[in-house]
C-alpha cells in the first residue's frame, strides 16, 4: 500500500478500484482446534507490491494486550483487531496523508504482527494504534524488534476458541531464564567473515534452545541404541571413538559456505543462527560432548558456565 504525499491518493489505489485490490477483511467466525489462527487469514496481503531491497530490509511490529501475557488476545479478538487496523490503513491510502509500507499482516499466539519498511510506517502504526483504545477491554500497546515477546509455540495448545499453555507459570519462568542464558551467550559470538559483527540472539534464541535440546537428545537416544545393541564398528583409518564419531556426524550436516552479502541477509533475516554456531552453541553447553573428546576445563569448547537444560 502507497499513499502520495502530494494530497492526492495514487492512480492505484483511486477510490474507483481500490476494492478490487485489496482483500476485504472477512467477518469473524467462531476459531477452534481444527482451524487455528496460525497465520492470520493466510497471511492477508495489504494489497501492496514491494520491491527485493524492501523485502529484505522488513520489519516487525507487533500489537498486544499491555498485559501480555497475563492477558491475552483471543482468536476472534485477534481477527477484529486486524479488520481495524486495515480499515484504518486504507483511510490513510485513499487519504494520501503520507508515504506508509507495508507487507503482511499476520498472527502469533496472542498477538497481532506487521510487516513494514520504513520509519514513517512504524510512527503512524505507533500513533493510530492506541486511539483504538481498549480491545475487548484489553489495553493495547505496540513493541518492536527484539522488544517483541518470544511466544513459546511448543507450550500452546487449543482449547475450543482459546488458546492455553501446557506448562504452569513456574516452567515458564524457568524456561525464560533458560532461554536467556542462551541469549546471554550467542550474544558474545562474533562473526569474523563480518569484520566481528554479532549475532541477533533475541530472534533467534527458541532456535538455538531447540538445537540444544534436540543434540542432548539425540546423544541420548544413541547412548541407549549402543546400551541395547552393544558398540558399533568404529569406521577404518579414523582414530575416532563410536560416541566421537557421533557428535562429528551431527555437526557435518550444518557445513556451508556464505558471501559477505549472503552472511548479512542471513543474519538479519533468519530465525536460526548461522551454521557454525548452530554446531558450536549446543556442543559447548554438552558436558557428554567435552568428556568425549577431552576438552580441558574452561576451554572453548568445555566453558565453565553452561546453558544446561535438564
């Protein structure tokens, strides 16, 4: 969606053809467990084509209860707010009060995310979005980037038109400060391809929780294979133990190669973090990985504090 700045809305987006353009928010209807709101409607389109420089550069805002996570946004409330929120861009379209870009609007559990490129776009959703006032007598309130709340998706399941978390407010807690510790350290690695340049460990930290979790349970689950089925043949002319060779062959499956430019999209776009780290972050959290090959203490690979799990 563009808006001229000239006082006169663009032939585009002229009063006459603006419906055939622009998806029009569809009525709420009832959400349950077989109909989720995962995405938002599919992903509802502003109607708005952007160009490969402003895909890549998008960013995120996100619109929810003051009280999250106390309280949340429901389904049908989540539908009802994305309705407003468009009928107040298009008045801002056809009005031509300023320049707003926009991509897509979309959900995640209890709140309300917008894609957008620039400055003016994040002021005008900053404005707008409070004079909605209370929603469903929810106050709302807007963050943005890493300020945005990490739902924890594997906790939330539905419950006829809600949606709840499995876990009690103590795991919760526990898994937070867990999360942060993996923050704390995928902050600290650099990326020397990138003249030292950081990671994003606000956007990417359920990622590396999940690698972390998965190699400790895949180490497991192997130390119980041999446990059951005795020792497997070690491989001809490596000097590698059986449970050496494991932690090798997990971490042979992240090898890959980036340009500057490729590592910088990645980096400001992925959700995971870059291959090295996604081998490195988990095998330095694992005392099985460092009593396996002999990590001294305190060394890079053998830290003195870990993220641990269980």
């Amino acid at each position: 969606m563009q808006a001229s700045d000239k006082g006169s809305p663009s032939k585009k987006f002229s009063a006459k053809n603006w419906r055939r353009q622009m998806p029009l928010p569809r009525p709420s209807k009832p959400r349950g467990i077989d109909d989720p709101p995962q995405r938002g409607r599919s992903r509802m389109q502003t109607g708005q084509a952007t160009s490969y420089a402003e895909a890549n550069s998008m960013m995120e805002i996100a619109v929810l209860s003051r009280n999250y996570p106390e309280e949340t946004l429901s389904a049908d409330q989540l539908i009802a707010l994305e309705d407003a929120i468009v009928q107040k861009m298009m008045k801002m379209i056809l009005g031509a009060e300023c320049r707003l870009r926009f991509g897509d609007i979309h959900f995640r559990f209890s709140m309300l995310l917008v894609d957008y490129v620039n400055q003016e776009t994040a002021d005008w959703l900053r404005a707008k979005v409070p004079s909605l006032g209370t929603w469903g007598s929810l106050e709302l309130m807007m963050c943005l980037g890493d300020d945005i709340p990490r739902a924890h998706t594997i906790t939330v399941f539905f419950s006829k038109r809600e949606l709840r978390s499995w876990w009690s407010p103590n795991s919760l807690v526990n898994y937070d400060e867990k999360l942060q510790c993996l923050s704390n350290q995928y902050s600290d690695f650099l990326v020397p391809e990138m003249r030292g340049r950081k990671l994003h460990p606000g956007k990417t930290q359920d990622e590396d929780m999940a690698d972390l979790a998965g190699m400790k349970i895949s180490y497991d689950t192997y130390i119980n294979w041999n446990e059951q089925n005795g020792p497997e043949t070690l491989l001809p002319g490596l000097n590698y133990s059986a449970n050496q060779l494991f932690w090798i062959s997990a971490a042979t499956r992240h090898c890959a190669k980036y340009s500057e430019d490729s590592l910088k999209e990645y980096i400001d776009r992925n959700q995971w973090s870059l291959e090295k780290f996604r081998v490195n972050g988990p095998l330095q959290n694992l005392k099985e990985f460092a009593f396996d090959f002999g990590c001294a203490k305190g060394s890079k690979m053998n830290p003195e504090n870990k993220c641990d799990i269980w």
